[in-house]
C-alpha cells in the first residue's frame, strides 16, 4: 500500500516511514498541511498517518478538509496530553489514532488494523435493516436509495451491527471486532458510533442503531 506520512519532525518521519517499508508498504511524506493536502490529492495514498501539531496548517483542518474530498483512512498522531484533539479528530472522521510517543511496531499495527477493514471483502453479501443497505464488498452504504459515505471504521461498525441485527452486541465485542489487538478507549467507539449515527440520521434513517444502556447496541428493529 502507498501510505503518506505528514510529521515536521524529519527524524520521527524517517523513524516511520522506515516501519512502514520494512512492514512492505511504500511511502510519501510531508512536512506541513499545505504539502498533506496536495500529496492527498494528487498521489491517492491509500492511508495518510497525520500528525496534528503541523506548522501553516495543524492536522485537524488538513483532515477537515481531505474529508471534503475523499474517504481515506486516516491516522493521526497526537500527543499523549491532547486528548482533546483526538476526540476532535475522531469527530472530523479520523479512523484511529496514536499517541506520542509511540512503539513504531504498534503504529504498523494499527496500520493494518485500518487496511484490514478497507479491504473488500468479496464473499460479504449484502445487508438490508428496513430502508438502510450495505455493500460491504463494494464499500457502498444507502438508506432509501440515497448514498451515505462511511469511512473504513464506520462501515466496519455498521457491518458488524448488521450481521446481526436483533443480537446485542457489547462494547467490548465491537472495539475487538473493529480494531483486533489494539487498546481501543470506549470514546472512540463513541466518536465512531456518533459519527455514523449522524450520518445514517441525515440520510433519513435517525432511528437505525441504539443502545440499550448497561446491555450494548443493536440494529433497532424493524
């Protein structure tokens, strides 16, 4: 996979980027938001790892504005204090995040952790729940026929509900589904959970997912 790597840190950029090659991926890199944004356009990574403390343009407006454009999965990079900015960027429609400092062994972890869940999964039929439709093969999401754009962790989320509609389902069980051997804080399947419900919301299906508090989620019966 070609995965882009913005940090105006040039060590901790090597420091990466030589994880991501010796893990068989190939590699782009920039120094500021102006350069993510136009490598993001022009290259079509497959994943952007982001840092946010960017100079010119910090990581949580470059994301901003690449979510306006395209789906790729991103990464951020934070430190360990912000917890603030990781909420955000969770919000704006990161897929995970690292903290600094980080073990170059988790981040390629969590690397593929992201690529696992884009990967078209070609024996995966399609789902209906009432007006809401899932191609996880295809990556396509609809509700009466009206596109919804998920991202990789969204779609994964929402799969996973769907499988299985009338279980429900933990917390526990969907972060280990979602995201497999790594430590996953509650709040960002909250962020996800949000982030898709809003989406499915503004497709006209506001309803589709809930919660039954001390018990898990499920789809809402039809």
């Amino acid at each position: 996979m070609k995965i882009l790597v913005v940090d105006d840190d040039p060590r901790l950029r090597d420091l990466v980027t030589l994880a991501l090659e010796r893990a068989g991926h190939t590699t782009l890199t920039a120094a500021n938001g102006a350069q993510a944004l136009t490598h993001a356009m022009r290259e079509s990574p497959d994943l952007i790892v982001l840092d946010i403390g960017l100079p010119e343009m910090d990581g949580l407006e470059v994301c901003r504005r690449i979510r306006a454009r395209s789906q790729t999965p991103i990464l951020f990079l934070t430190a360990r204090a912000d917890e603030v900015d990781r909420i955000v960027g969770l919000e704006l429609g990161a897929d995970d995040y690292v903290t600094k400092p980080f073990s170059p062994r988790e981040l390629v972890a969590r690397v593929h952790a992201i690529l696992k869940r884009l990967a078209p999964a070609t024996t995966t039929r399609a789902l209906t729940h009432g007006p809401l439709t899932l191609d996880p093969a295809r990556h396509l999401c609809s509700v009466a026929g009206q596109p919804v754009t998920l991202t990789a962790a969204e779609m994964a989320l929402l799969a996973r509900l769907m499988h299985h509609p009338d279980m429900v389902q933990t917390r526990a069980a969907l972060i280990e589904n979602v995201w497999p051997n790594t430590d996953i804080a509650d709040r960002t399947l909250d962020s996800h959970l949000r982030n898709l419900r809003r989406k499915l919301a503004d497709a006209g299906a506001p309803e589709a997912i809930e919660t039954l508090h001390g018990i898990g989620i499920r789809m809402t019966p039809c």
